[in-house]
C-alpha cells in the first residue's frame, strides 16, 4: 500500500480503427477538449482493420495543441528500436514535447511472424526489449559523442551515430504482467502500464509494486521514477453499485482516489470511443480525484 | 522507384531518378527502359509515371522539356522557400505550354489503368470517355476501393462504374456522359434504398456521397441546406446545438438524398409530418442535364413531384428544409409477448390512433423462436420532457399486452438517431421487401398478419405510426398521397419468397389499405422492381 506521490493524470485509450479515420481523429479532440492529459492507442501492426498506431499518432499529433500522446503499446517486434527511438524523438520534437513511449514485448506471436516478424519466446521477447530500451535511450543521448555500439542477442547497433534528443524526458512506459517484465520495468522503465480487466484483482497491483520497488532499489534507483498507471473501462450510471466504476461520477471518483493513494497509481487512462463518457471522465471525475487525493495527502 | 528503370517499367507505378550529375542521355535510356521494361510485362507504358527532381534553379523552358521527354512529376531539390516560390511561379505557364503541346499531337490526359484493371471492365461503358473532372474519383471493378462503393446496406452490388461528383457542376458532367452509355444508371446517396437501386450489376451509379455538406441558411427561419449525401445521424448531430431537429427516419446511415425525395416516416412523423413536409426547395439536375431550382413558386409542379416520387424525375443535388424546434423527447424500447398477436397488433393500432399527436412507435414483429412466446417491440416517442407526460403516454402502449421487457429514457433527438456503423456498405443478396399503407389496423388485417407471421414467410414485420401531421397535407399537395393512413407496414424476407412477387396481394388488406390506385394490392410504386410514381410512403 504505497502512494508515491505523483501527480494525476487522466488519459483515454482510443481503438484506431481505420473504418471511419476521421472518428479517430475526432475522439482524440475530444478527448483533448475534455481536459484529459494522454490520448493512447493500442497498437496491432497486424491487425487490417486498425489505423497503424505510428502513423495515427503523428497525424493526431498534428490535429492537437496540448494533449499527450502515446502508443498503449507499441509492438516492438515490428517496429526496429533504433529507427523508433528516432520516429519517437521526431515526433516529440514536432509535438512540442507531446509524445511518451508506451512499449510491449509482443504477445501474438502468429500474427507477428506472418507479417515477417521474429518468433520468440515470452521470455526472450522481455530480454530483447531489454535490449532495445539501451538501444532507444542510447540513440536519445545526443549529447554522448561516442557512436552508438549496443551487442544483443536480438538487437544489434554497431557504431550508429546518437540523436535527436525529444524535445522532452520522453517516459518509457511498459505494458506488463509478470515478474520477469515487472523487473525489467523497475531496472529500466520510466512507467507500469497494466489494463484492469486482466488484472485478477486489485492485490496485482500492490504485488506488481512489490516486484517493480525491489528491482529498482537493486538498480540503484528510486522506486518513485517509475509511475503506476491503468487502463480502466467501466460505465457512467446513475445508480451507485458495489462494483469498480460503474456507477455516477462520483462513484468513479471515489474508487480511483483510493487507487492513486492505496495502490499509487498516478495514470489512469478510460477505454472508450465516446466522446460523452471522455467528457464525464475529464471534467467530472478527474477534478473530483484529485480533489479526493489532494485531500488526503495534506492530512 | 528509383534506380533500375527497366524494374520499375515491369512493376512499379512510377520511376523517379534524380537528374544532378545525370548526363541528358542517361536519362533518355532511362526512360527507354521503363518502357521496355513496361511492354515485357504486357503493360501499356503509360501506366508508369516518371518523376524527375531537379536541382534549382530552374527554367520554364528546361521544365517544359522534361514534360515533353515523359516526366509528368517535376521536383525541386531545395530548402530554400525563395527557390520553391520561384519554382511554384512557373507552373501555371509550364502547365499552359504542356497543355497547348498535348492538345496539338492529340495527346489524352489522364492515368492508363492497369492491364488488370482493365481486364475486368464490363461491356457497354465507354470507360475511356469518362469526363475528366470525374475520372480521378471514378472506380471500376478492378479499383482497390471497388470492394467500400460497390453494395449499399441491404443488397450486394456489381456496377461497372462508380461516378462520385463533388458538385453539381460534377454531376452535371455525371449524366451528361451517362447519357452515351447503354447501361442501367443507378443513384446514390446513402445507400440504404431497399429496392437496390441505388446499385446494380454492370451498369453505372452515380454516388453523391460528397455532396454532404450541412449548412444553416437562416436561423430565424431555421432553414437549412443539406446535400443529399449526408446521413441523418449527422444531421440530427449538426442541428441539435441550434436546438432544431428534421424529422427522418429510425436510422442515422440513412442518407438525405433517398429518403427526403421519398417519405420519411419517422419517430416524429404524427407530430412534425414526413421529411418531405420539410422540404423547402430543391436543386436538381434533370435527365437533360439542366440545373433547375424548385420550390413552390419556382417549377411548382417539379417541386409537387420530387415530395414523393424524386427519383423519378432527376437528381436532388441540395435541399433546403425548415427544421422544428425540437428539446428532449422521451424514447420507450418496450417488448411485449405477442403470442395473441392479431389480439395485439389490433390493440397497438387503437391506442396509436387514440394516442395525442407527441406519440409516434413503432412496432416490430418477428417470427415466434422455438420454444418462446412469440414478442413484439415498440419503439415509442413522446415529444416532451416531462417524466409524468411520458409515463401517462406510454402506459396505453405497455398495456396492450403482457410487457416483458421496458426502458425509458429521455434523450435529445440524436440520442434515438444513431451515427452510422462507419466503413462501406457490406449489403449481399437480394432481400426482398414490401411495404404499404394502412389505414386502420382492423381485426382481419391483424389476423391476416397473425398468419403471414406465422407462417414464416418473414423475419421482420413492421408497424409504424403515421397519420396525425402527415394527414395534415393534402393529399394532391405532394406527390405522396396516401395521407389519410395511419401506420405504414414493412415486411422483408430472405431473397425470391413467392409473397414478394409484383402483384401479390399485402396480406389481408381487403379491409383496410389505402394504396390510392389499388387498394387491396401493394401500392405499385412500393415494387422493388418498378419505378417508384406516386409512390405512398413506400420505404425504398
Ligand atoms: C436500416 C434502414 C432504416 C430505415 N429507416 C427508415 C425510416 O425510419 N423511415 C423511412 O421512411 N425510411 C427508412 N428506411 C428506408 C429509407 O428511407 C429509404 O430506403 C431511403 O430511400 C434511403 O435513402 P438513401 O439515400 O440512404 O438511399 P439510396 O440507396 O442512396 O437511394 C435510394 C433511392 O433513392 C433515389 N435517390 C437517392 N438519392 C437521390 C437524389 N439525390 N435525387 C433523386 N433521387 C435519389 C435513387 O433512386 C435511389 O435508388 C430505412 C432503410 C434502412 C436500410
């Protein structure tokens, strides 16, 4: 039961379908005219019915002012670390400092090598996304004027030359479950984004902070650079429930203050295309939050 | 692609090549090449642009030239905006040079399909002879995007042609060349027309799904202008920060241009009339190609028949309507066991009839499944934002028989009118439909749809309320002049059912049709094969 103090943040997660593109782009301002922090999108490269997530973020990137974006998250098999560390510094550049870097291992082995991607095992994929967080920060130390060398087992940069760096500290958030990518993520990550739903129940999160906190501490590093966030769904109703947002805005508020100060977790971003629940979500519940929790934290 | 030409001319769409430091010869060769390469794969060579990018500064002349060598794409190298803006300065006289050069060798302009595409061409359509402002839009069967614009909702569709005009100067062009062809011309704006007509097999259809633009004229007057092919669902979404609504019909897919030159029958239709009592005035292109503007003073007598029957007599390429002011209504989704379903259907009919003009429903019959009681859904409107208004309303309707399922809620009109499913229409087959006019629900009509239900012979039997405001219009003021009914029937089936044939008779309808010509029959215009003259109220 840990709070650690990070500021709160309320993000959507947006499906890029691409059957009406423009509806994309359209959720996305709202999402930005609700007052929210994140637009985020789940990102299947092989998947023909979505927008490709990349492409997607740098066309609404361009259609926003103030919204951050972010991949929730981005496929590493099919997407090469050197070349995306400079799509992402790119992309942070043009935004004016809008982009974060969501990161998956990859899951859908199937799909991933009938697209020409490399098969691995749920093990190896965490050891080379291991190796691509060294290459991607490694191609943003601009300042660093030796050339890039990084010798993996899955990815290999030999004497590539460094830059750009993003415009801001671009966080490296990682989607994850398990032990061995929870420690990955308190070794290396800058964020811990699991989605709810495949959460067997609300003591993963305090366990996974567990895991995260002792791995960052034998890193050398302070378990509170490393954000606790969530992909949430639930229903807006007028009747209160006994169950996790479903119920009015208030309800809503309630159980996700005592998420950011019991389990401390600081992101949390709603999985929804309808603009109606974005705006109850950034006007009503995310103010009502922090509220709640700046409440209790002056205690 | 750049580099090997001749590889290019086998596969590609284009080659380009950079000419720094690329001797004129060189360059030639290049070209050479990507023809031959082209005519080795059994291409015709001009289905492979050349692109050239050039270092600056350039001259009109050099620019000319390259033209004349292939090079339809001619690209500055620079990061100097003075160079693009000189760069740019010269197009308009490049262009006008190339222009008179083509003209004079006879040269047409425009892209070669590729062999495949052109392969699978249909007979009868001159698909060289397509008006240029048309051609880049057009799609034929080949067309990677043949698969989004070849059905509409309802049916599966295999047109030679697809013509998609942005304006009614492109629509104007649009018939003028459909005119030449021996085809069967289709149109288009929503998709949604049941009767298929608004796609066809080998033939050509013009889809006027640009023209959706939504406009408000004036808000005094709440007039406004919409192109036919936006969808009611973002029409009831465009109008409802005014505070006004149009009424239309149950579905946001549905597209203006179908339904406001047809009816409209929708979930204000006894208290706000059809979509087409909205109609204010029309632009249309007639047959000959003329733009005609038509409103009661203005082609009167056009204006009588596109309220109706628009179809018949042109395409609508702009209406003007005058929207209601509309606030919050309420909307009940009631299901009913229908077991006694002639006991029920006579009760709806009475209570509707009896009900104040705020109440229009709707109610949908399907056949009984297995081992279930037989259920009836009602979808009802009240104009009003009073709770108790619309509970003493509705209670009527939820007593007419055992309720087995209610919701209510309150809802702006865009609540009731959903957005369209986004992507193309992926309609198939041929569902065949009829509909008619009813003018009271009697006991042998109801018994007569109690055994056409039962009988299986349809998935989807509906009953929706008119009367009240639509009997408001004469019925010689409009070309749709079955006002004096009080529900309109729908029924669909699968494909080739032998109670849709032309001719058959709507069931039971001795005792109550009002079809004006043929009363005991469908009215003729509702044939999905027949054109729709004076069609009542039939749901294309
Ligand atoms: C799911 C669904 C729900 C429906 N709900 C309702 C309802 O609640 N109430 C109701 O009244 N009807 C309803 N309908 C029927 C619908 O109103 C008609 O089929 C209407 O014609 C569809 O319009 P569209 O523009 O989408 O169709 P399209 O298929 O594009 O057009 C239908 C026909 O209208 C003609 N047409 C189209 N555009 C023009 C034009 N600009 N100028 C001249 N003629 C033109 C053409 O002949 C065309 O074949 C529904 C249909 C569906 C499939």
């Amino acid at each position: 039961m840990t709070d650690y103090g990070h500021d709160l943040r309320f993000g959507s997660f947006i499906t890029p379908a691409n059957a009406a593109p423009q509806q994309v782009v359209a959720v996305t301002q709202a999402a930005e005219e609700a007052g929210l922090d994140l637009a985020t999108f789940q990102d299947h490269p092989y998947q023909p019915r979505f927008l490709d997530t990349w492409t997607l973020l740098s066309y609404v990137a361009a259609r926003t002012e103030r919204i951050h974006l972010s991949g929730n998250v981005l496929n590493l098999p099919l997407r090469p670390p050197a070349v995306l560390a400079r799509a992402a510094a790119s992309l942070d550049l043009l935004s004016g400092g809008r982009f974060e870097l969501g990161l998956g291992a990859g899951g859908f082995w199937d799909a991933i090598a009938a697209m020409g991607g490399r098969r691995l095992s749920p093990g190896q994929a965490v050891d080379a996304l291991s190796e691509a967080i060294d290459v991607i920060r490694g191609v943003w130390d601009a300042d660093n004027r030796e050339p890039l060398r990084v010798h993996g087992t899955y990815y290999q940069v030999d004497g590539a030359k460094r830059g750009p760096a993003p415009a801001h500290p671009v966080g490296i958030w990682l989607g994850a479950y398990k032990p061995r990518m929870l420690r990955l993520i308190g070794r290396k990550a800058d964020g811990w984004l699991p989605t709810l739903a495949y959460l067997d129940s609300l003591r993963d999160i305090a366990d996974g902070n567990a895991v995260i906190d002792e791995a960052a501490a034998g890193a050398g590093r302070d378990p509170r650079a490393i954000r606790r966030q969530l992909n949430v769904g639930g229903q807006f109703r007028t009747a209160s429930s006994d169950r996790l947002l479903a119920g009015p805005p208030e309800q809503w508020a309630e159980q996700l203050a005592a998420l950011a100060l019991e389990y401390g977790v600081a992101d949390f971003m709603l999985a929804s295309d309808d603009p109606q629940a974005l705006a109850v979500f950034g006007e009503q519940v995310a103010p009502a939050v922090r509220e709640l929790v700046a409440a209790e934290r002056a205690r | 692609m750049s580099g090997a030409p001749d590889l290019a001319g086998r596969v590609a769409d284009g080659w380009s090549v950079a000419l720094t430091g690329l001797a004129p010869d060189a360059r030639r060769a290049g070209l050479a090449a990507v023809d031959d390469g082209a005519r080795t794969a059994g291409r015709d060579p001009r289905e492979v642009h050349r692109l050239a990018t050039i270092g600056g500064p350039v001259s009109a002349d050099t620019l000319e030239a390259l033209a004349g060598e292939g090079f339809g794409v001619l690209v500055l190298a620079t990061a100097d905006p003075d160079e693009v803006r000189a760069f740019a300065g010269l197009v308009p006289e490049v262009r006008a040079r190339v222009a008179a050069a083509r003209a004079q060798a006879g040269v047409r302009v425009g892209t070669v399909r590729s062999a495949a595409v052109r392969a699978r061409r249909r007979p009868g359509i001159d698909y060289d002879a397509i008006p240029a402002s048309l051609a880049d839009r057009a799609v034929e069967p080949g067309d990677a995007q043949y698969g989004g614009v070849r059905s509409n909702y309802l049916r599966g569709g295999s047109p030679g042609l697809v013509l998609r005009p942005r304006t009614t100067a492109e629509v104007v062009d649009a018939l003028a060349y459909v005119r030449g062809q021996d085809v069967p011309l289709g149109v288009r704006s929503g998709g949604h027309g049941v009767s298929g007509r608004s796609t066809n097999d080998g033939g050509i259809v013009i889809d006027l799904g640009a023209l959706n633009s939504i406009e408000v004229l004036d808000e005094a007057t709440r007039r406004v202008r919409i192109g036919p092919g936006a969808r009611w669902g973002e029409v009831a979404r465009a109008l409802h920060p005014h505070g006004w609504a149009i009424t239309s019909g149950d579905y946001g897919g549905v597209g203006v241009g179908g339904l406001a030159t047809a009816g409209g029958i929708g979930f204000m239709a006894r208290e706000h009339g059809l979509t087409i009592d909205h109609v204010r005035a029309v632009e249309m292109v007639l047959a000959d190609g003329s733009v005609v503007h038509a409103d009661e003073t203005r082609h009167p007598d056009l204006f009588w028949g596109v309220r109706g029957a628009g179809s018949a007599l042109g395409i609508v390429t702009a209406f003007e309507f005058e929207a209601d002011e509309v606030g919050l209504l309420g909307f009940a989704q009631l299901t009913l066991d229908a077991s006694d379903t002639a006991g029920l259907l006579q009760a709806y009919g009475e209570v509707v009839e009896a009900a104040p003009r705020d109440v229009t429903a709707f109610l949908i019959l399907g056949p009984p499944r297995r081992g279930q009681p037989a259920v009836a859904r009602i979808m009802a409107t009240v104009d009003s934002d009073d709770p108790d208004t619309i509970i003493d309303r509705l209670q009527p309707l939820a007593d007419i028989g055992p309720l087995l399922d209610q919701q209510v809620v309150l809802t702006p009109y865009p609540g009731i009118i959903a957005l369209p499913d986004p992507g193309p229409h992926q309609g198939q087959g041929e569902p065949a439909t009829r509909s008619g006019l009813v003018e009271h629900i009697t006991p042998e009509f109801a018994q007569a749809a109690e055994r056409f239900l039962r009988s299986g012979a349809t998935y989807f039997f509906q009953f929706r309320s008119v009367g009240g405001a639509v009997a408001d219009v004469p019925p010689e003021a409009t070309a749709y002049a079955s006002r004096s009914a009080n529900f309109s029937a729908v029924a669909s089936a699968a494909a080739g059912a032998a109670w849709t044939r032309r001719g058959t008779r709507w069931p039971g309808t001795s005792a109550g049709s009002t079809g004006a010509s043929r009363p005991t029959a469908v009215p003729a215009g509702c044939s999905t094969r027949t054109r729709p003259r004076r069609c009542g109220g039939c749901a294309r």
